[in-house]
C-alpha cells in the first residue's frame, strides 16, 4: 500500500498488516532478569556460575517459567585493573520464553 503524506518519500510502501508487527513481536517476546555486581574474581569460575545461577533464579522466580528453559544471554565481566582483590563488576542476563 502506498501512503500519501508530506513526511515521507515519494513512494514509502508500508507492508500489508504492518499496524500488528509490533504486537506480533510482543507474543514472542522473551522474559528476562540482569544481575549487576562487584566481586573479586580470585575463584572466577565459581563466582561467576554463582551469579548465573542468580539470574536464572530471578527469572524462574519472577516469572513462573519452568528452569530447564532459561539460558544465559548475555554476560559482561569489566576488571577494575587499579583496584586489589581482583575485584570487576560482572553483568549476566538470564532470558526464558515466556510460555515455557
């Protein structure tokens, strides 16, 4: 469909059932949960499934949606390089489909 307005160019095509793309993108949207924290990274590996353990957590606890299907999606360790104790702050985002 071609839309006539003085905003657009000439010959903007708007798709068919574009007014529903965005709802369309609701439905699939996925629910989630960020854990933000300083800690010291002398034991890395533990701390840092402590913390995606958190965030999955925060996700199955605040949403009701079932374990097995939540997943890390994004994880952000930024060291503190003047600071002893090998302290860094660490981000982690747990995401599950909604309807699991």
């Amino acid at each position: 469909m071609l839309l006539k307005s003085p905003f657009l160019p000439k010959h903007a095509f708007i798709p068919k059932y574009a007014e529903v793309a965005n709802a369309y993108g609701a439905a699939f949207a996925e629910v989630s949960a960020t854990k933000y924290t300083v800690v010291s990274l002398t034991d890395r590996e533990n701390v840092l499934e402590n913390i995606r353990n958190e965030a999955k957590g925060e996700v199955s606890l605040l949403y009701k949606v079932n374990p097995s299907s939540i997943r890390i999606v994004y994880e952000e360790i930024i060291p503190y390089h003047y600071v002893p104790n090998n302290l860094a702050r660490v981000r982690v985002t747990a995401a599950s489909p909604w309807i699991s």
